[in-house]
C-alpha cells in the first residue's frame, strides 16, 4: 500500500474496511504500509479492500498516480476531523 501517511490516514482506512460485509478486524502497519484484514472470505475477497484503498488514495505497491496521492491527503484530513470529533 502506499500514501500512508499518519494516524489520520489510518483511521480512514479503518473506518471504511470495517463497514464493509463480513470484516471481523482491521489493523494498519505504518512499517511497513500495509493493512492486516481478518474478514469473512464468504462475504468479501481481498480485491474488495484492495479497490477501496485504492479509491481512498492508498493503492497498492507500485500503481500510485498523482489523482490517488491527493485522494489520499483528502482521506487523511477527514480522518483527522473524525478523530477529534469522537
């Protein structure tokens, strides 16, 4: 994964995997990026988080673009607003 950023990064990736149909946990990894899925593989596949992430800004190793780095600085400042809201 790529674009993490901080732990407002982090807790949008949280947030968003953990709505999905059939995530039991979710953890993320700073070193290295990555994000560590206990999930229900009857209801989601690991191409389901790997789309999301992507769409969020943080794609996998070696298929990032300009779009999906500055999705990623949007993604990490609502996760910064969502954190101190709670």
């Amino acid at each position: 994964m790529e674009n993490l950023k901080c732990k407002g990064c982090a807790n949008t990736i949280k947030k968003s995997i953990s709505k999905m149909n059939g995530v039991k946990n979710v953890e993320v990894v700073f070193e290295p990026e990555s994000v560590a899925i206990e999930y229900d593989e009857k209801e989601v596949n690991r191409d389901d988080f790997v789309q999301l992430l992507s769409k969020l800004g943080y794609p996998e190793k070696g298929n990032n673009t300009l779009i999906k780095n500055v999705k990623s600085y949007v993604s990490c400042a609502i996760g910064r607003v969502t954190k101190k809201e709670e």
